[in-house]
C-alpha cells in the first residue's frame, strides 16, 4: 500500500521532521516491482533504517522501505559458511546470529545499526574490520529494466565508506540481498587498540567471538550516542586521507597529530581529533550540536533541523580547512 505526504521522522535516527510524497514498503522482490510500476515516474529513495541519512527537506517523491527477511545457509563445512542475509533484515540481528552460529567474521561489528542491504553501500567497518573482508556477493534490482544483477566484490569496487553503488552506479539499483562467507576458525581482530584494552579490563586473554563482540558493544557505548536516545547518524564525516606531505606540514603546528596508514602510501587523520582540537567538541546550539564524547559525531537534541545540521557541517568543514588546510567530506547522504 502507499501512502502519501508520510511522516519520516520514525524512520531516520536523526529524529529529522520530514514528509515523504508516497511511501510504501516492500518485502519482496514481487511487492517492490509492483509499487515501482504504479509510480514510476517518481525520484526515487531507497530507505534501510534510515541511520546514514540527513533529511534537509520533504522528499519530493517515492521512499520506499526495504523489509525484505532472511537468513540462509548456503554452505556449511568445518570451516567456513556461507551466509545470505535479506536485505531488510538488521544488521545488528545478523550479526547476533551469525555469533549464535559460530560463524566468525562480523563480530568487530557488532552493534552498527542499520540495515544489511545498506551495508555494502559504503562498505560499513569498525575496529579494524570492514564488510568487504567477508562479502562475497550481493544480488540488486536494476531499477530501469527491472532485471536482478549479480555483483561479487570486485564488481562493488570497495573502498573505504565507499562503494560503486555510491559513486557511479548511484541511484541505479536497490540491493535485495547480500551473501557473506564467514569462518568456522576464526582469526580475530583484535589488532584495534581499544579492543586489547577492554578485553583485558573484562580479565579474558583467550577471547572468543562472542567476547569480541561484548568488548566492541562496551566500548561503542562508552562513546558513542544510543539513536533512540539522542538523534545522530555516526560519524557524520570521514576520516580524511592525505599526503605524506600533508601530515609533514601539520605536524609543524600540530607535532603530536595522530596518524594512520591508508591505501597508496597515503596517511588517514582522525576527523575527530582534528574536530576537537578547533574547538568544536561538545559546542550545544539550541536543540543541535557537536557530541561532547565523539566530536564526529553531530546530534540532534530534539527539535533541530537538517537544515541546522548541515550548516553546522559546513562551519566545521570551513573551519577545519582554515585551521589545518584538510577539507572534510560528509559520510552521511543528505537529501
Ligand atoms: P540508510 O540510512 O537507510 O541508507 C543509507 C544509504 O543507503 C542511502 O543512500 C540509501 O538510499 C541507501 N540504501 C539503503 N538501503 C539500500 C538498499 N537496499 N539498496 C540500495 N540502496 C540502499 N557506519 C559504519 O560504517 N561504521 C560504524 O561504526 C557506524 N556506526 C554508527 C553508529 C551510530 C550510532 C549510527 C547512528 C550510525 C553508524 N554508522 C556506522 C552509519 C550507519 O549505521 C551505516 O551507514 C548503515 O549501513 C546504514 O544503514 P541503513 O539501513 O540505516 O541505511
Ligand atoms: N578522537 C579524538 N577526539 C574525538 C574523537 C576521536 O581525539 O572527539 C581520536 C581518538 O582518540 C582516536 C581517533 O580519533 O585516536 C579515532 O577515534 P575512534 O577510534 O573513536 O574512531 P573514529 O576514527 O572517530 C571510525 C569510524 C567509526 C567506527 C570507529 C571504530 C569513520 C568515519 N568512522 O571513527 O564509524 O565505529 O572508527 O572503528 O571512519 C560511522 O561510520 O558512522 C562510525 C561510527
């Protein structure tokens, strides 16, 4: 069924007042195709749990909600399995499942909220792991001809928070499943810092997958803001990625700058080191601000607009360039 001038703010955890022209949601590939010939020539947004998504305006035209389930076992030996997941289901349920199981791989992310369908869209990660270490393919609807496409890994082009499905494929498919090979003999992470840190606190020198995903659930919550309590969507920008060069001309003002190893011989900087060293950690605006434990992470107390938001975004994003000469990109999709 579709409805019409809907409300969206149960459906992004920003919390952002904002109406959707027509809304429907599909559980199938059946039902999606079904709604996309009543209304085909709307604008189009696919919509998971609505947690990547800043809303600046009324959508002018189709949101539809992807709650296609599933939870397959499409191969299962001593050590390995393959996993296909429905698009809809939660990703933090299919995480849960998957420790359940044994099934080793997904553990460092434990507690991402969202859907398993946007999971690949810009390749979701955490404490030193991202999907594309465990993917193996996804099938997607192809919105023009109505056809369902295979695309194994190399086809989503990953990178870090991206994906082909947001750069030149953007907007052409809706993702309907994804198939994960996950291990029976882990090899776990626990290379991220934080996690050491919080496995020895719990006393455990042998973890499993299981205290893997405690210890990432603890310190997620230990800085990070609970949606359903205060309106955020992550980080709301990406770490940037520069020069040797870059970091060599920082470190003139700024010696004790953190530093990371990227892709290309390039250096990743922390967003929110560089946020709080301008200043910005904690700054409250009203209903709106900058969160006082994550400062890439910006939040809505309630109230706020996406509008707000956003011109926040880009003081910080204007300041940063001034402060340090490093423009940063947006992680969250605004629309
Ligand atoms: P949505 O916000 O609904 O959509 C995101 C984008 O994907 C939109 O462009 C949408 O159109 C598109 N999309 C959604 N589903 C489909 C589909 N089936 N087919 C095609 N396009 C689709 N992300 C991380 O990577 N790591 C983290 O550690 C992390 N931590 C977070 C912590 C918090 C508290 C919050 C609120 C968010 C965090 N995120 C993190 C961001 C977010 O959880 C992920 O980006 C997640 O994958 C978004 O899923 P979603 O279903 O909510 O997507
Ligand atoms: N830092 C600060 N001040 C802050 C925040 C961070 O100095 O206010 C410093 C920390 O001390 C640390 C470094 O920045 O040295 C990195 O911080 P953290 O480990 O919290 O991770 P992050 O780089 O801020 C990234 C992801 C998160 C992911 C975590 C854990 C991006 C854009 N963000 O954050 O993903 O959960 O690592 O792996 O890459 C998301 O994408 O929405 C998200 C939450």
């Amino acid at each position: 069924m579709i409805s019409h001038e809907f409300d969206l703010k149960p459906f992004n955890t920003f919390g952002l007042t904002a109406k959707a022209a027509h809304f429907a949601t599909f559980s199938s590939t059946e039902e999606l195709s079904t709604i996309l010939q009543q209304l085909p020539n709307e604008k189009l947004l696919v919509l998971g749990g609505g947690s990547n998504i800043l809303f600046t305006e009324d959508y002018n035209g189709l949101v539809i909600k992807n709650e296609i389930k599933g939870f397959e076992i499409l191969e299962e030996n001593a050590q390995r399995a393959v996993v296909k997941a429905g698009a809809g289901e939660e990703w933090n349920e299919f995480v849960i499942s998957c420790i359940r199981k044994g099934f080793a791989g997904v553990e460092n992310l434990s507690l991402i909220p969202g859907s398993v369908g946007a999971s690949p869209m810009q390749n979701i990660g955490a404490y030193g792991v991202e999907i594309k270490d465990v993917f193996q393919e996804l099938e997607a609807y192809h919105i023009e001809t109505g056809e369902i496409h295979t695309f194994d890994a190399a086809a989503c082009e990953f990178g870090y928070r991206e994906s082909v499905f947001k750069g030149k494929l953007r907007g052409q498919y809706i993702i309907l499943s994804v198939t994960f090979l996950l291990k029976k003999n882990p090899n776990l992470n626990t290379s991220y810092g934080a996690i050491e840190f919080e496995l020895k606190k719990m006393g455990i020198s042998k973890p499993t997958i299981k205290d893997i995903s405690k210890a990432v659930i603890a310190i997620r919550n230990s800085k990070l803001p609970n949606p359903k309590i205060i309106g955020n969507a992550g980080s709301f920008f990406k770490n940037p990625v520069v020069s040797e060069a870059t970091v060599a001309e920082i470190k003139k003002t700024f010696p004790d700058i953190p530093n990371f190893p990227a892709e290309n011989g390039m250096r990743k900087l922390p967003a929110g080191w560089l946020i709080e060293q301008a200043g910005w950690k904690g700054k409250t605006y009203n209903q709106y601000g900058v969160h006082k434990f994550q400062s890439l992470v910006l939040v809505n107390y309630g109230g706020a607009t996406g509008t707000e938001i956003f011109r926040l975004s880009s003081r910080i994003i204007k300041d940063l360039e001034e402060k340090f000469g490093v423009t940063l990109e947006r992680e969250v999709n605004i629309i």
